[in-house]
C-alpha cells in the first residue's frame, strides 16, 4: 500500500508579527490534512524567555487546517526583555 504524502510548511504569512498584540497568522505548506481540524501552531524564541509573561522560550497555540494548502492561526502576545 503506498504511503501518503507528507505534510510541507513553505511559507508565514505575515512575515513581520508585532509583540504587543495578537496577530492573525496563515501558513501554507501541501498536504495538511485533515481539514477543519486542529493543529499545533509553536513559537520558538531565537533567545531570551519572551513567552508566559517572559518566563518561556517557547509557546504553542491552536491553530485550524482550512485547506490541504493553509493553517490558520492567531500569534500570541510576546514581552520583550
């Protein structure tokens, strides 16, 4: 039986997000599925802790597969140090 194809992420739109307020996001990649289900979004700090009130380095948020081609989602506020 072969295998499905898997799931690609190619580009974020925006790709500037401000940190003071929670900004729509839209990912596209292939092959995302299932769609109208949830989907682990994850924010990764390149340094410092500005997730959770500025004690995480990273932060994961609920996103939705609209498409086989597009995640929609919605960034979390960020605390700069």
């Amino acid at each position: 039986m072969p295998s499905s194809p898997q799931p690609t992420i190619s580009a974020c739109s925006p790709s500037l997000i401000l940190c003071d307020v929670e900004t729509p996001i839209a990912i596209t990649g292939s092959n995302l599925s299932p769609v109208g289900a949830e989907t682990g979004i994850a924010f990764v700090a390149v340094a410092g802790t500005p997730f959770e009130e500025g004690s995480a380095a990273s932060l994961e948020v609920i996103g939705t597969i609209v498409s086989p081609t597009r995640i929609e989602g919605t960034t979390p506020c960020m605390e700069l140090e």
